[in-house]
C-alpha cells in the first residue's frame, strides 16, 4: 500500500516553523518510514504532483503569489493544516496591518531612515508578487481543517498532531501542546 | 452583614454559601471554577467582560455580580455556556492585536490561558487589526493598548488599591479606550509597584526591564490550566 502523502510550504513565515519540523530529531527517521514527501522545501519540489494526505502551511497570506500556492495546496490536499502563528493569525508580518499599504512602501522605499533610493521608484517589476492589502491568516482565504499554534509550534506539538492524523484520530492536543509562543 | 448559611446548586452539586456571597464567590470556595477575566479578589466585581455567565433558574447572569439565594439552580460547564464563553474570548482576541509571540505576559496572561484552557487552536471570526496606541512615556511602566481588553481592573485597582485613579476610560462601544489621568503616562503620578500594574490580566500594563526574566516552562500557565487552582486535582485516568 502507497504511503500517506504529506506537502508543506511557507508563505508569509520565516522558515522556523519547517525548523520546528525538522527539530523533531530521530523521529524524523520514523517520519519517512510513515509518509512520502510531495512538494516541500525539504525536497525543493516545487509544483504538488498528485493528491496529497496532508498540507501543512506555514505563514500567512501577504501577497498574490502566497494566495496562488494556498489555492494550489487546497486544491490538491485532503487535510489542510495552518501551522504556527502566522499561518493561524497572521503573526509578526501581520503588524502591518495597522498601517495602509501606501504607507508601509513609502517607510520601506522613500522615507524609512536606511532608504538609498536615488530614483525615488517603489519596486514595480512584474516579477515581483504583488502585496495584499492586509496580511491575511490562511482561514480567511480557504478552508483550513486544522490549526497547530506557536512560534513556532513545538516539535511534539507537530509530531503528535501529524501521527494522530496519520492514524486517523482527531489532532487534539494535550494542554501543555497548545501554545501561541 | 447576614452570615445565615445557603445552600444552591452548580451543575447539580450541592453549593455551601454565606448570605451577600455572589455566585463565584461560592463557586470558588466549593472547587467549582467558573471562568473570569474582568474579576479579581481584591476589588469590587465589574460584570463586565461576561466570561463568568451562568445560567441561575435558566436566565443568564454574571456569576462574579450576582448574589448567591437559597435554593437557585445555576449551570456553569454546559456546553451552551462554554461555547459561549469561548466565543468571547475569540472576540476579545480579534477586537485586538495579541501578538503573542512576542509579548512579555505570554505564559502569564489571563486571556490566553482562557483560550488555552478552552482548547481553542484559532478564533473563528475574521481579525479586525486595529489601529491602536502605544504609550511608552513613562520610565518604568509600558501601556500597549494593542492588548487591552478594557476589563477594567486596572481602573479599579488604582481606584481602590493605589488610592490614585490613574486609569480611566473614553469613548463608548469599539471605540472605547484606556485613559490616563495626565496628557501622557508620564504625567501622571503611576509607578511600577502600583496594584494597577499587577492587575493588568493581559500585556497591556508592563513593567519595564522586567520581560521574559521567567522562562518559558516556569510560567504561571506553561503546565496547568487556569482554574486549575480553584479546581480540585482531577482523579488519575
């Protein structure tokens, strides 16, 4: 039999989520005894290949492209989980929320103290993903099933909810696995 | 006042109270944890924050204002009123902006141990992200109005504790915000010890310098609930 397929990614996070993921030491050997990796930085796939079990997202939505690859993970996986704080509210690139857009690339490309910008231009090149006007948590762009708190969750934290999926139990966490730092 | 003993029940188990005991009160003195946030022992009851509603002869009622009567039927963990009080909470937090990854009463702040203790993973209304203001004026104490959730304790506190009446309140519904007695905190006559501070139940209050001295795994929420300590320990499984 075909082993559960797992995806991960990172939108608007800072890595340290897949980090967390990483820290769960030994058990990592266990972890691909269990499942097969499609699309995830671990592996550097970039396109979901087929349907895939379980989607772990880590960070939020802050501009088109991340919204693209939610989409995309949406589409393609079963469960969809929202990793960490960014993912399940929005986390620290949320803190620009409080401030318009125009603001925030004026302080980043014109006023801010450490700006050179002698041609006085805010980056425009269509290569570059367009920003929202908010940084959005994933449930407010798709559905998600699952949401695992944290910055980043722990390695338990993540391991505990990942078996108890993998073998098909509810992801409820003890007390001392849910935390929002 | 009146000592004449009560007796009521919460979810059926019989409730020894004083007469002028209000239902927490009792509560808290059977082992019987009804979730709180705008409430604390010292100062007058608020009934404010609604955390705390019961059903008493199957009509709503805070517990922390309202007096224990002989006989009453009170309900407290029914699924109706925990449903309730986690929806308030989620509201408290999208109301606001609780960075909590970053803040210094992570571990020690009452709301987020409510909604640990609720089991709450993310709240289910979208976040409204408020532009709110930061005062950082005065040497010793921090006023993020990011985290306020306008319980009032702090008010009360400074009123009935610290004798100064610092804190206050302006503008009513969502735009309600915390006062200072003074153009800025600075102005005012507050200092770090103040039972104000103290009382803050969330980050909104700070002392300064003080952040992260309690590691992670030594706070006061890192191993067991809130409640826990008015609840009496659960039997082995």
């Amino acid at each position: 039999m075909a082993k559960p397929k797992v995806a991960t990614t990172s939108l608007c996070g800072c890595f340290g989520c897949h980090m967390s993921l990483l820290d769960i030491d030994d058990r990592i050997l266990k972890l691909v005894e269990l499942v097969d990796f499609d699309r995830s930085p671990i592996n550097d796939i970039k396109k979901i290949e087929g349907q895939v079990d379980i989607g772990l997202i880590e960070g939020g939505c802050c501009n088109e492209e991340n919204l693209a690859v939610l989409h995309e993970f949406r589409k393609h996986c079963k469960i969809l989980i929202s990793v960490g704080d960014c993912a399940t509210n929005g986390g620290i690139p949320a803190m620009r929320n409080m401030v318009p857009l125009g603001e925030c690339y004026e302080e980043a490309f014109l006023n801010g103290p450490t700006v050179v910008n002698p041609t006085g231009r805010i980056p425009d090149d269509p290569e570059i993903p367009l920003l929202l006007d908010k940084v959005y948590p994933c449930h407010e762009a798709v559905k998600i099933d699952y949401h695992l708190p944290g910055c980043p969750p722990s390695a338990d934290t993540l391991w505990a909810a990942l078996v108890a999926l993998l073998e098909g139990r509810e992801p409820e966490l003890p007390y001392e696995l849910l935390k929002y730092d | 006042m009146n000592t004449e003993a009560i007796t009521f029940t919460i979810d059926g188990k019989k409730i020894e109270a004083r007469r002028g005991d209000t239902i927490l009160e009792a509560a808290d003195r059977a082992g019987v944890y009804i979730p709180r946030l705008c409430w604390m022992k010292e100062l007058l009851p608020a009934g404010v924050c609604r955390v705390c509603t019961v059903r008493v002869n199957g009509r709503p009622q805070a517990a922390c204002t309202q007096p224990a009567a002989a006989g009453m039927v009170v309900e407290n963990d029914t699924e109706e009123l925990r449903q309730l009080r986690r929806d308030l909470i989620d509201m408290l937090f999208v109301e606001g902006n609780h960075f909590c990854m970053f803040c210094e009463r992570s571990g020690n702040c009452e709301l987020q141990a409510l909604a640990y203790r609720f089991g709450i993973t993310a709240p289910k209304y979208p976040f409204l992200f408020p532009r709110r203001s930061v005062d950082a004026s005065h040497p010793d104490v921090l006023a993020d109005g990011n985290r306020c959730i306008r319980c009032g304790r702090c008010v009360r506190a400074s009123r009935a504790l610290d004798g100064k009446s610092v804190f206050g309140f302006t503008g009513r519904g969502p735009q309600k915000r915390l006062a200072f007695n003074g153009p800025n905190l600075a102005a005012t006559d507050v200092a770090a010890p103040d039972h104000a501070i103290a009382a803050c139940p969330t980050g909104t209050l700070i002392v300064k310098r003080v952040g992260y001295k309690v590691p992670i795994g030594r706070r006061l929420y890192d191993h067991s609930p809130i409640g826990s300590e008015i609840e009496p320990p659960a039997p082995e499984k």
